[in-house]
C-alpha cells in the first residue's frame, strides 16, 4: 500500500496524519509500527496476550490519545486488548478506529476489545470510526467489544461509527455505572448490499443519580440488513433514555428491540424506536433546487447521520 493510501486510511478513521503531539499508537496488519507518549499518558504493551494499556496520570487535562489500526492485507485476523487506566479528576479525548484495506479474495478482520476504567470524577470523551474499502472480493470484518467502568461522579462520551464499506460488525457494548455517573453513547452506522451489522448495548445503572442515554442512528440500504438490541438497567434510583431510528432503504431489513428493566422504584428509564423510509416531501423538496433522486437521498442520509 502506497504511504499516501496509508496516510488517507489513517486520516478518515483517526483523524491525523503523520505524526501528532500527543501520546499515539499504531497499529498495522496485527503489529505494532510506532507509539509515543507523554508525561502525563503512558502507553505500554501487554506482556500476557497482543494489545496495551494505556494509563493517564490522576487530573490531567487538555490531552489526546489516538490508537488507530490499520490492515492493508488480505487474510490478516487481527485480535488485540487494549485497556485504559483513567486517573481521578483527568479530562482526556480518546480517537481511535480501524480501517481494513483489503484489495485480495481472503477475508480480514479485527477484533478490538477495549476497557474502560473510569476513576472518581475523570471525563472521557472517546471516538472510534471503522471504515472498509478495497476492490478485492474477500471480506472486511469488525467486531468491537466495549467494556466500561464508571466510579462516582465520572462522566463518558462516546460517540461509535461504521462509516461504509464493512461487509459484517458484531459490535458488544457493557457499561457499569456508579453513583452520579453519566454515560452517553451516539452511535452511527450506515450498511449496503449484503453488508451486516449488530450492536448490543448493556447498560447497568448500579449508582444512585447515575444517568444513561444511548441515540443510535442507522441507514440500511440495498440488501444489507441490521440489527440493534440496546439494554438498559435501573438498579438504584438513576434516569436513562434509549432512542433507536432507522432509514430503510431498497430491500434492507432493521431490527429494532431497545429493553428496559427497573430494579429499584425511583429507576426512571424511557425507551422509543422508529424505522421508516425517506420522507417523499424531503425528496421534492430537495429536487426543486436541481438535485436528481440519487443525490437529493444522499443529502437526507448524511444530514440524519451527522
């Protein structure tokens, strides 16, 4: 793969190219190629199985950390564990991501399992993108487990995006919230011709005054099908909102099944789902300005996708 097709793969799922002044790890084709950190985070490898930890000292602010993955060879199937460490009272913005460049008839994938470990009163914000591209036949696959733990008073951004390009994704989420916790996952993905895609979230509200909000957006276009199951769980007095809507476009097919379980009677949890098509009025309307159906339809999905 040509640097330039590297640098383009690396810029559209972890936003850098070349080198970044915070603490960075890449990783390509199922090996290590660079890292650096800073004063404040240090990234380390695993010495019992493929993967890093990554430790951010107690009350640090204003840094970033970008671990992207990249595969540019067919029939690589990459499997990494990757830990963070966050101290109490840090602030730190997490961009991470994998995209697969497979241009042979094997199939490659990455399965990423990352755990959070959230201190009293530390705030992350984390972004992960996965993209697929290549003209060869072989398949492109992502299976991201997410697991987090949340102590009093953390708070979790994350927002997740399969952007195109991925033939299948199983993606598990699991979260433990403590008291006055707040967690708030944005999911995006978009699927086409015989493309898959499951998310399963739980979600457990252990701590009282603790706060979930889950908003997953999708578009199933063609043949490709989807399927969402978000949990959440009210152990303690805590409020939590889950909101799934979904495009359907073609021949594709969304499952939609958000639940909810209240363990404790001041647990206040709400739940909705939507599946529709493409509003016609939208369509003429954006027609009027001398858009043909094509693109007047690209335009609605990236504006409900944003």
């Amino acid at each position: 793969m040509k640097d330039s097709m590297l640098e383009n793969l690396l810029k559209t799922i972890a936003d850098i190219t070349g080198e970044t002044d915070g603490a960075f790890n890449l990783r390509k084709d199922g090996v290590g190629v660079i890292r650096h950190s800073t004063e404040n985070i240090e990234i380390k490898s695993k010495e019992d199985k493929p993967g890093i930890d990554i430790i951010v000292k107690p009350h640090t602010k204003g840094e970033k950390v970008h671990i992207p993955v990249v595969i540019t060879e067919t029939g690589v199937n990459d499997l990494v564990y990757n830990d963070f460490f966050i101290g109490e009272g840090a602030e730190v913005d997490i961009v991470a991501g994998c995209g697969i460049h497979n241009c042979g008839s094997s199939a490659s994938e990455h399965d990423g399992i990352h755990t959070f470990y959230i201190s009293k009163g530390a705030k992350v914000t984390y972004v992960e993108k996965h993209y697929g591209e290549g003209e060869g036949t072989g398949d492109r696959i992502l299976n991201p487990t997410t697991i987090v733990h949340m102590e009093e008073g953390s708070y979790c951004e994350m927002e997740m995006t399969q952007i195109e390009g991925v033939t299948s994704t199983v993606r598990e989420t699991e979260a433990n919230l403590g008291k006055d916790a707040k967690l708030v996952v944005t999911e995006k993905l978009m699927t086409h011709d015989k493309q898959h895609a499951t998310s399963n979230i739980t979600a457990n509200l252990n701590g009282k005054n603790s706060i979930l909000q889950i908003v997953s957006r999708s578009v199933a276009k063609n043949d490709s099908t989807q399927s969402f199951h978000p949990i959440a769980v009210g152990n303690e007095k805590c409020r939590a909102h889950i909101q799934c809507d979904s495009i359907i476009m073609d021949n594709a097919k969304v499952a939609s099944i958000p639940e909810i379980q209240a363990n404790h009677t001041d647990a206040a949890i709400i739940h909705e789902a939507a599946i529709g098509r493409i509003n016609n009025e939208q369509l003429l309307k954006l027609e009027t300005f001398g858009l043909d159906e094509e693109q007047a339809e690209a335009v609605i999905v990236e504006a409900f996708l944003s």
